[in-house]
C-alpha cells in the first residue's frame, strides 16, 4: 500500500499536513454520513407525515360519509314517524266524521226491523255491526291486540262473506290451542283472509280455502291456502287495496324482532299459500 506521504513533497511540516488531511478527510467522512442520516430521516419524517395527513383525510372522509349516513337514517326516521302520524290522524279525523258508536247502533236498530222480515238477513246485519265496532275501535289502533279476538273477527268475515253467496263458497276454517293470553299485530290476519278471498277460486269443495290457526309450544302459526282464479281480470276490485300483504313484512319488522316472526309467501302456478309464524317465547327474552 502507498502512503499518504507520497503526495506531498519532502519538507519539514509535511507530516503535520498529512495528519490534518486525513483528520479533515475523516471529518468530511463523518459530517458526509450525519448529512445522510439527516437527510434519509428528514425524508422518512417527511413520509409519516404524509401518511398521517393521508390517514387524516381518510378518517374525515369516514367521519363524514358516516355522518351523512345518519343524517338521511334520521330523516327516513322522521318520515316513518309523520306517516304513521298522518295514518292516526286520518283514522281519527274518519272516527270522528262517522261516530263508530253511532254506525253500531244504527246497524242494530236495521237488525231489529230486518230481523222480523228475515232472519238471515238480520244475521248478516249483526255480524256486519259486530265487524265494524271491531274494526273502528280504539284496539285496533294499538301496536298489539288480543289474538282470540283478532281470530274471532276473522271467524265473523268469513261467516258474512259465506252467507253473502249463499254458503255457494267453501272456506275451511280449522283452529287447535288456546289464544287467550297472547297479543299480536292486528289486522294481520283478516289481510291474509281478506287477499285469499278476493283473489281465490272456491266454488268447490275439492279446491276449498284453507285456513289453519295454531298455537302449540307458544308458537302461533296461521296458514292460508287457496286456489288462484285462472281469469284474475274478472275479480272486481282488482286493484291496490288496503296495506297489502307485501306491506304487512314491514309493519311486523316494525313490532316483531326479525328471528321471533316470519311471513312466508308462497306463489305457485296455482296455488297461492301464506304462512304466518310468530314464536311468543322469543318475544319474551
């Protein structure tokens, strides 16, 4: 190896200025690495700093899609709210232009002059009276209303609608368990009856409307069967009625957790089956 010495000349002092070029030479050396390192950490500094700004912007991104988010979930809420509402207020404003205590009384003094004419006709007058106390009543306003008597004005419109053909139509009714202590969503059932009914064929016994109502275990199901009219442009009133069946998931998603109820449909090529469960031991827990 050569030494440093060799490139510089022979003269007294060269030594000294050898040894303050290599001290020089190794300050550069460390002042080179110190600049690096400040260099290469300014730079990741630089990246964290990005990163955490990126992080931020992506947080507030979060922050205000998740803010819009309940901003719109509050405001379909208040729509619910005023529709709701507005169906009270309109199921009030009708209770008060037509007294239901005034129709009652009215129908069960047609009943005792029609009665002496006919009695079948002062029975239908009767059951149509009951019907309508039921209907315009307080209760089914409420959010739940006894199951026996929901199931005893189903009974009464299938009864009206039998003797409003002559007993010509042919609705099996089939009930087993003991309703008395439950409640449930009302007019969820005589909407079933009701759709069944309006949009069935069952002028024959062989092609009867079921319809099965039991309770075994706490566990209330009702099942509704019927044949399909092969020509649904002739049944009158064919048009949107009512809340319909469809609407009745939303109403029962509104009262019922998802996993203690359930509203099966069922449409086949000719048969048209609805199946509605509710588990009164999960409504408990």
């Amino acid at each position: 190896m050569y030494s440093i010495a060799f490139f510089f000349p022979d003269y007294p002092g060269a030594e000294v200025n050898q040894s303050r070029l290599i001290h020089n030479f190794w300050s550069a050396q460390i002042y080179t690495f110190y600049a690096l390192g400040y260099y290469f950490a300014e730079k990741s500094i630089n990246q964290q700093i990005e990163i955490a700004v990126r992080d931020k912007e992506i947080a507030e991104q979060k922050i205000a899609i998740a803010e819009k988010e309940a901003k719109i979930a509050k405001q379909e809420l208040e729509i619910a709210i005023l529709a709701k509402e507005k169906a009270l207020a309109e199921m009030a404003f009708l209770r008060a232009q037509i007294n239901p205590h005034f129709m009652y009384n009215t129908l069960n003094m047609i009943f005792e002059r029609v009665r002496k004419a006919s009695r079948e006709a002062g029975d239908i007058v009767l059951a149509f009276a009951e019907m309508l106390r039921y209907a315009t009543s307080t209760k089914s306003q409420e959010d739940e209303v006894g199951l026996s008597g929901e199931l005893d004005f189903v009974k009464q419109y299938i009864e009206l609608h039998m003797q409003r053909f002559h007993y010509k139509v042919y609705i099996d009714f089939e009930e087993d368990g003991d309703f008395t202590y439950h409640r449930i969503v009302p007019m969820v059932l005589i909407t079933i009856v009701e759709n069944g009914i309006k949009h069935g064929i069952f002028d024959d016994p062989e092609i009867a409307f079921r319809i099965r109502a039991t309770l075994i275990d706490d566990e209330f199901v009702f099942i509704a069967s019927n044949k399909k009219n092969p020509y649904p442009n002739a049944i009158a009133d064919a048009g949107k009625t009512g809340i319909g069946i469809k609407n009745i998931k939303k109403r029962l998603l509104t009262t019922y957790p998802a996993e203690a109820h359930s509203l099966e449909i069922i449409d086949g090529e000719e048969d048209y089956t609805v199946i509605f469960t509710v588990n009164f031991n999960l409504l408990k827990k």
